[in-house]
C-alpha cells in the first residue's frame, strides 16, 4: 500500500514516481513461436518481437517494461519493419488496401503499427483502390461476367462506390461470354447436349445471365 511522503513540489513528484510504476507494463511471458520470433504478453497486451529486440530492449520475464522503452520498440523497430514488410509485398504484386492489411496481420503487427504502414504506402500512391480494381476488371474481365467481377471485387475489400463507377463502362457480358466460350469449347461440333448442359451450368455459376446464356451458346455453337 502506499503512503504519502513529502510536501508541496518534492511531494508531487514522488507520486508521479509511484503512478508511473503502477502504469508501467509487467512482462508475463515470452514465448518461442519459431526459431526467430517470440511472443510477448504484457498485461493485456501481446506483441511479437525478435531475438535481437529481447536483447535491444532488455526484454525479460516476470520483469517490469516501462513505456518509454515499449515506445521506442514501436517507434524505432516494429514501425520502420512493418513499412518495409510492406513495401516488400506491393513489390512483389500490387493488392488492395484490404489485402495488403491482411497480410500485414498474418504477420503479427500491432493495428495500429498496420495503419501507420498503409498510411505510409498511401502517402506515395504505392497502394491505390481505384488504381487496383481497374486493373484488375481490364486484366481478368475480358471472360468474366460483370456479376463475377463485383463479387471478387467486394471480396478484396474495394468500396461498392469504387466498383459502380468502374463498372459504368461500354464492355458487355456477351463479348466475355464469347471469349470464356472460345476458352471452354476447344471443337463446337463435338458438343453435344450433355456437354451443353455442363457449360450452361459453368457459365451459370460464373454470374452470366441465363438468357444470355442461351442465346450466345446456341449462335456459337450454330456459327462456328
């Protein structure tokens, strides 16, 4: 229990000392995950570090962790590792606000250490939603419905008013129906109602309305 020492401005600043300690972290456990990382639980709080930041900042079990050096574990280490962690994934293949945060989390950084490397890739168009997803109706749209298209698109976490707009253009499902049907159909004339029933099913799932569908299969088939 504590008691009080001291008056006025001497008096003051050992209470400060003593509130300090009671809100400084008490390191519970560190745990090996794998031959480099190590998990840290620290009161309520878990974070993953190396073994040369156990030995940079003195990080011990069953030992107090003050907040000025968690502060500088952020600042100096887990923050500069997590930006590069990220520019290192855009350099292999651009993605999608969302993705790139999901793959920053299967790597064990802090939320908040997450949003200052988006908000550092951001801040030089590294990752860039608008950017992504017209790239990716123009690369994989050609054979796709635009119903596909959304869902996929939605899946990557791109914003509805993202995937509207980008998807007001002149390009129809027929000329992608036609092009999945060139993929699909190697020789039309041995395609016989069985198959038929197959691709229909096929292109059903792929999002393409049903009379469209059996208006376009019934010209290819009769046209080629």
């Amino acid at each position: 229990r504590a008691s009080y020492r001291g008056s006025g401005r001497t008096g003051s600043i050992w209470w400060r000392v003593v509130l300090r300690k009671a809100i400084d972290m008490f390191i519970e456990n560190v745990e090996k995950v794998n031959k480099y990382k190590f998990r840290v639980t620290a009161d309520t709080l878990v974070f993953y570090v190396y073994q040369s930041d156990i030995r940079r900042y003195c990080i011990k079990e069953e030992n107090e962790f003050p907040d000025e050096r968690y502060e500088a574990l952020i600042k100096e280490t887990i923050i500069p590792r997590a930006r590069k962690k990220a520019l290192d994934i855009l350099s292999r293949a651009d993605c999608s606000e969302a993705d790139l945060k999901r793959k920053l989390s299967l790597k064990d950084f802090p939320p908040d250490v997450i949003d200052d490397a988006l908000n550092y890739v951001k801040k030089f168009n590294y990752v860039n939603d608008v950017r992504y997803a017209e790239n990716y109706i123009n690369y994989r749209g050609k054979s796709k419905s635009k119903r596909q298209l959304k869902m996929e698109l939605a899946a990557k976490g791109i914003e509805g008013t993202i995937i509207e707009n980008l998807m007001v253009d002149d390009r129809s499902d027929e000329e992608a129906l036609y092009n999945l049907l060139r993929k699909k159909i190697k020789n039309p004339k041995e395609v016989d109602e069985e198959k038929k029933r197959k691709i229909y099913a096929y292109l059903y799932r792929k999002g393409f309305n049903t009379e469209l569908i059996a208006s376009v299969l019934h010209d290819y088939l009769v046209s080629v």
